[in-house]
C-alpha cells in the first residue's frame, strides 16, 4: 500500500502547474472615486473593482488589460495603463456600464495622470520600477505620451532634457498645458498639440541641481511655482503661450536673510495675482513671505514668527494659516499656530496644547488640527484644535477651539459640501454600540472605529459607531466611506448628511470579486 | 501510468468469479482534474484530491451483471493566494449511477458505469487581517461515465478496483453571494452586501483506486 500511495502522490504532483499570477503579491491600487463610484484596480488579478455607494448596483468587477500598472479617473470612468511589455495599452474603462475600449500606446507606461477636463492622458514611466516583462531591457525616461481621449489621438514625444526620470505630472488649472516635474528640469508641454512644447533646466551654473520638492501652478496658469530642497529660492516659471507656441523663463524669488525654505502656497482671490506665499523657519528665524513672481519688491509682504513653523495653507478671503506639518519636516514639533493676512499686513499668533501629529484638516474657511495627548487636571486625552481667524476691529485673531476625543483618531476627512469634519476616532467595541467581531453573536472584544462629525461653524458634534477599525475616510458622490484594515477589502459606506447605522452599508471581501470569471492566461 | 497500477493490481490478484452476494461497499482515493482555468484559485494545478464512499447493489434476480452504485465524494484542495489570503473549496457530491461488467479474465473483472452527479460546494477565502471569512454555497448537477477494472484480493470477498472516467457539469458553481457569516446579535451588525466571486466549471477527467468488500 506504501507503494500505491507513493504513486499517487507523484501522479497528482506531475500534474501541477507551478507558479503563476496567483502566487505573486497583492497589489491593489485605488481606491478612486469616479463617476460616482469608487474604484480598485487589482493589480495583480488584474480586475477592476467598482462600488457603488448608493448600493443601487451590485459590485462590479471588470477584467482589463493584463499587467495593469496604474489607473485614473477621467469624466467618464478611469483608464488603466498596462500591457505586456509588446503589447502595451491604455484602457478607457466607462462607468458604471464597464465597457471597456483599449488604445494602444507605444511604450508600456508605469504611470497615466488625467487633465482635470478630463480630456488628455498622460503617460510616463517610474524610473523605480522594472520594465514590464517582455518589453525592451531599457526605457527613456524622458519619453512621454499624451492621449487625447475623445479623440483618440496617441502622440509620443521625448522631452529630450538632460535629467533622467519625470516625477510628477501638474495640469494648469484650465487643463491645457501639463507641466513635467524631472528630477532636474520641468518640462510645459500644450496637451493639444503635444509637439509644441519647452523645457526649462533647473541647473545652476556650475552644473548643481536644483530638484523640485513642490509644485503649485498660479490659479491664471501663467506661472509655475516650484520649490527644491536645495535651493532657499522659489522659482517661479512663467508660463507664456501665444501663437508663436509656449514659452518659459525662470525668475528666483527671495527673501533678504531668509533661510530654510519649507513650504509654499499660492493664494487665491483679488492682490494675490503673481503672488506666491512662502514660509521660511531656520534656528535663527521664521518668516511668512508674499512674494511677487514678476520680481515686484514693492509688492512683498512678510511676517516673523516667534515660534518655528513648517506649514502654509490658503484659508481663502485673503488669510492664511501658519502650522507645522509633520509631513513637511518630521523633526520639528512644536505647537506654533498662526493667522496672517499678507495684503494688509494683519498677523497673530498662538499656540496649541500639543504639536501636530497628522495632517491638517483644511476648509470652511478654518482648519482642524490634530494634536499629541493633551494633559489636564481631568487627565490625559487625545485632541484636536479647531482654528479660525477672526477678524476682531483692526486686528486678526487667532481663535482655538480645542476638542477632547475618547481615543485616538485614525483619519480624518474634512467635508466641503456639510461643511463638516469628519472623523474617526478608536473606541472599545464594547458599549460602543457596535456590533459583536464578525462571526460572532456575543464576542465585543478589541476595538472598533467611531465616526465623529464636528460641523465647522458650530462646533456640533455627532457620531456613530461602526463594526470595524478604520484606516481612511473619504467622500464620493453623496456618500461617506470609512475604509477597515484587511486585504480582502472592507468598506462601510454612509450618507454623508445620516450618520445612521440603519442607513449604513458594508461592502467585505470585494478584491476576492471576479476572481473566477476571469480570462485564460495571456502568456508572454 | 494506468499500467503501472494494474500491474501492481495483478501482483495482488487472485481469482475474480461473477459475484454471488448482491451488496458491495466500497472506499477509494483518487483526483478530478479541473480543466476550468479558475480552479486555480484554490489549487497549486488542476488536480482535486476526492476520497469516496460507496454502496453497490447487484439486482441478480434482474441481470447478474448489472450493479446500481451510490456514491458520496468528498473533494478538497485549498492554497494560499497573492501571498495574502487563503482560499479553499470543499464539495460534496452524491452520484448513482448504473454499471454493467464483463469477465473476459478469470483473475478480474472490467466494469462501465454511468449515471448522474449531484455537487454541493463551498468557496472559503480568508486572510489572517481581514474580519472575516468569506463564504458561500453553491449546487451543481451533471453526468458520469467511467471504466474500471476489479482485481480480487485472494480467495474472499476482498476487491481492489481502479476507475476513470470522466465528469460533466451541466451547470456551473456560482459563487456571487460571497460574504461573511454574519450572526444575529443585539445591536445587529450594520447591512453587508456580498461580492460575486464568478463561476466555477468542475467538469473534468476523474480517477480513483479503491478497495470494495461484497457482503
């Protein structure tokens, strides 16, 4: 019998397959709100998943083209960029129908990013990623194309500059020119008619680099500003067009004895044209700047700080915020918060009860910012500062509104149209009015995350609490989602004006969608 | 590689005479191969390993021999997928079918069954940082054919048997209700939709060597 089963097992094993898709990692992009849906490209299954928040459509699942790489929303749906390496292709998936048109393009694309009209794709490569397989051994990073998707049209170009790889794609804010951040130059390229373009080293003489660290086009389109993590400069490009094609020259903005540039902001509304906002802090010193991009000293506006600070943001109606962000410089916390109205010289500051451990929720004209454990003679609680900037006679104020919370919060998502803040905050499953762990009709261990709703202008605050942990929040459509951990896929989505559980939706388990109804194998 | 077993078969072989007794029950190992290309959500291949259990009854009174066979199959294969999850499907399917034999050796006996099959599946997908497990059920009906051949284990009632055939589906698995299993609690858990994870095809070749005992 020893023998018998010895033969079987190596039957059954001669007729394994070996590796493939399956055993390879899960990489999931998305998710991306399009159309009114929110969207995950499987990457490695490559299956495009589509949820609609209404519950109106069932889950969808969409098979695209092998080897996908990377996807954006567009008007109508999303595209999706993949192929094999000899068969590269766009896919212009519609939504919520699925139908699926394949354009093909003429190199096998890591990246496509979507002008804001929806009209132009542009596709370039990730100098960190391998060549897709059975595609050419090497790339020329500095190719690019642009699809015009109405009409179809697939122009190649090579940007010819002398730096090795893009590393982001803007659009201007009327969607017509896209600009090309390398890691030494920016490349203007007129997305309707790709040919017409110019590009602009960021080079000083001697050969050192200047490699942008920031991006921002002026609300006109008629500048591009660009900070670098080598430079204490803001290079404001001018971006020209006329009949003649595009133009670009480079101007330096400085502050005299400023130092340390850390961020900057383009503000918005009537003075602000050709203004650019830039926020410098070293040990010695922190200086807010307005800075005119047409090198006007006359229109410069500045402020000192007492406290070093490594954030700006535009507040709208002329104001803006001064914080400091971890993201922009992870070693400075402190607690400095500051309002500053540059066109006419109106500033205040103040300081929060803790430094800033997450990114700033901005809107409604104030910001949400979340803060370390705050001690109090009522104990220790995590919180957030809610900041306006009033305006109190002849002079700005800051105005803090703290906010204890019952636990840390997870994520955060500041919400436009409800004008409020949403947020979700850890709390234990038990008594939270969740219910029982999956699978389970009496088990209220671990801990779940409840949604906090804080309405910006009256500081109101609501809540409910979900079944699970939650890692993001986010808006599509009218809906609210709050993404759970899990590589499965877990969602719950809510109407954003209700938070009510009745009203609530969980969608678990939609990367395992499709999974059976896929086509064979395209072998390279 | 059929040869190899019935050579071995041979090894044990003793003389087969047309049976006397009219029931048989039965045990065997064996695998189906899956041709659908989706059954590689949960197998490394195409094979499924099965294990059955049978029942035979030889209606002598009506033709010596005809055998009416029942049969429950249990199917498993299971396999851990994008390095993430862990997905498995279990079947259990019940056929009957009718068999008719011949004995053109005096050592054994070859045999053709056909009859129809009845698959009651489920799909589990798991991983170890997700809420919970996704599953769901589903029913599949189809027909089988199948040749055999019976060698007799010495002198008693002792049989060994080899069979292939082949299976079809008339229909395919459905897995679109993939979800947790959600219970009923105080307060209730918040509506979960479920996923359509796609259909699945079991039909395919199938083998099995077994051991039956006439009673």
């Amino acid at each position: 019998m020893r023998r018998v089963t010895l033969l079987i097992l190596l039957f059954a094993s001669a007729c394994d397959e070996g590796d493939d898709l399956w055993t390879k990692p899960l990489s999931v992009v998305g998710p991306v709100p399009a159309a009114g849906q929110l969207v995950w490209l499987h990457r490695t299954a490559a299956i495009l998943t589509v949820l609609d928040p209404t519950g109106g459509r069932s889950p969808a699942h969409h098979n695209v083209i092998e080897l996908p790489r990377d996807m954006a929303p567009t008007s109508a749906g999303v595209v999706v960029v993949g192929g094999h390496g000899a068969r590269p292709g766009l896919d212009l998936v519609s939504l919520p129908g699925g139908e699926v048109t394949r354009v093909a393009i003429p190199g096998a694309y890591d990246h496509v990013a979507v002008s804001p009209s929806g009209r132009f794709a542009v596709l370039f490569y990730d100098p960190s990623a391998p060549p897709a397989p059975g595609g050419p051994a090497a790339r020329n990073n500095n190719e690019i194309t642009v699809v015009d998707l109405q009409t179809l049209v697939v122009s190649r170009l090579s940007l010819a500059t002398e730096a090795l790889a893009p590393e982001e794609v803007l659009f201007s804010p009327d969607g017509e020119v896209a600009a090309i951040l390398l890691d030494s130059a920016v490349a203007l390229v007129v997305l309707a008619d790709p040919a017409t373009r110019v590009q602009v080293p960021l080079k000083l003489p001697g050969g050192r680099v200047l490699r942008p660290a920031e991006a921002l086009f002026a609300p006109a389109g008629d500048f591009l500003y660009v900070r670098s993590a080598d430079a204490d400069d803001v290079l404001a490009l001018e971006v020209a067009r006329g009949e003649g094609g595009i133009h670009s020259s480079i101007n330096f903005l400085f502050f005299p004895g400023a130092r340390g540039l850390k961020d900057i902001a383009v503000p918005a509304g009537p003075g602000f044209e050709h203004a650019v906002a830039a926020l410098y802090s070293d040990a010695s010193a922190t200086h807010a700047v307005l800075l005119d991009a047409a090198g006007d000293a006359s229109r410069t506006h500045f402020a000192q700080l007492a406290r070093p600070a490594t954030a700006l943001a535009d507040l709208g109606e002329g104001r803006l915020l001064i914080y400091s962000d971890p993201r922009n410089a992870p070693a400075v916390q402190t607690k400095a918060v500051a309002g500053w109205e540059p066109l006419v010289d109106r500033f205040d500051e103040d300081q929060l009860q803790g430094p800033v451990q997450a990114p700033p929720q901005i809107g409604m004209g104030g910001a949400f910012l979340p803060h370390a454990l705050v001690s109090s003679g009522f104990g220790t609680s995590a919180a957030l500062t809610g900041i306006t900037l009033q305006d109190d006679g002849t002079r700005l104020r800051v105005r803090l509104s703290p906010i204890v919370l019952g636990g840390p919060s997870t994520a955060a998502q500041m919400d436009g149209p409800t004008g409020t803040l949403f947020l979700s905050v850890t709390a234990l499953r038990k008594d939270s009015g969740a219910a029982p762990i999956l699978g389970s009709d009496d088990d209220f261990g671990g801990n779940i995350g409840a949604l906090v709703a804080v309405k910006a202008d009256s500081l109101a605050i609501g809540g409910v609490p979900l079944d699970h942990d939650v890692t993001a929040l986010g808006r599509v459509g009218d809906h609210l989602y709050a993404l759970h951990p899990g590589d499965l896929g877990d969602i719950t989505f809510l109407p954003a004006g209700s938070l009510d559980r009745a009203a609530a939706r969980r969608v678990v388990g939609f990367l395992a969608g499709g999974l059976l109804d896929r086509p064979e194998e395209d072998q390279p | 590689m059929s040869a190899l077993f019935i050579a071995l078969a041979l090894s044990f072989a003793g003389r087969t005479e047309a049976p006397e007794r009219e029931l048989t029950l039965s045990s065997s190992m064996g695998a189906g191969y899956v041709a659908d290309s989706a059954f590689r959500l949960v197998s490394e291949g195409s094979t499924f390993p099965q294990l059955e259990l049978g029942a035979g009854y030889a209606p002598r009174w009506l033709d010596e021999r005809l055998t009416w066979h029942l049969g429950l199959t249990v199917g498993w294969s299971g396999a851990d997928r994008f390095q993430a999850w862990t997905a498995s499907l279990l079947t259990r399917s019940l056929h009957a079918s009718a068999g008719y034999s011949l004995s053109p050796l005096s050592f054994a006996r070859l045999y053709g069954r056909a009859g129809l099959i009845f698959d009651l599946a489920t799909l589990t997908v798991a991983s170890d940082s997700s809420a919970g497990d996704l599953v769901d059920r589903s029913v599949s009906a189809g027909l089988l054919g199948s040749l055999g051949i019976e060698v007799a284990l010495g002198e008693g009632a002792w049989s060994l048997y080899l069979e292939s055939g082949y299976g079809q589906r008339l229909n395919d698995l459905r897995f679109d209700e993939l979800a947790p299993d959600v219970e009923s609690s105080t307060p209730a858990a918040i509506s979960i939709t479920s996923v359509d994870a796609g259909g699945l095809d079991l039909s395919g070749a199938f083998w099995k060597l077994g051991i039956s005992m006439r009673l």
